[in-house]
C-alpha cells in the first residue's frame, strides 16, 4: 500500500521509457535515481523528473524518466 506524503505524490514510481517503461517501483522519501539490474548484467537508470502521473486506482505517483543503459559497475 502506498503512502501520501504532504505534496500529494505516493511512494511509488513509475518508470517512463526503457526496458520497464510503464512499470511501478517502489521508492524512499528523496530518491532521486533508480537503478534496474537486469540477469544479464545490463543496469537500466532512471532519474526522478518534477512529474507526477495519476493511476488507475487514484493514487498519485512520481515520474522517473530512463537515462540509458549500463554494463558493469557505475
């Protein structure tokens, strides 16, 4: 279940663009950037933008926008 903070925006993401586009994340007060280790080592990074986007369901979720993908550590 997500929790509304005072701004409106749950504590869940959802992720626009890549290999997850349209998938929802989880997240922590203040994270900025998301990053998805896929089984073949590829690491997919999302970073927050100043958006938020209404679900289905009602809930208020913030944006995260793909940034490109990634091999080996970062």
């Amino acid at each position: 279940m997500s929790l509304h903070h005072e701004g409106g925006a749950a504590d869940t993401a959802v992720l626009n663009g890549g290999p997850m586009d349209g998938r929802e994340h989880s997240i922590e007060d203040g994270t900025v950037e998301l990053c998805v280790v896929m089984t073949d080592g590829q690491q997919h990074r999302y970073r927050r933008t100043n958006a938020t986007q209404p679900l289905s369901d009602g809930r208020l979720v913030l944006v995260f926008d793909w940034v490109g993908r990634y091999y080996g550590p970062k």
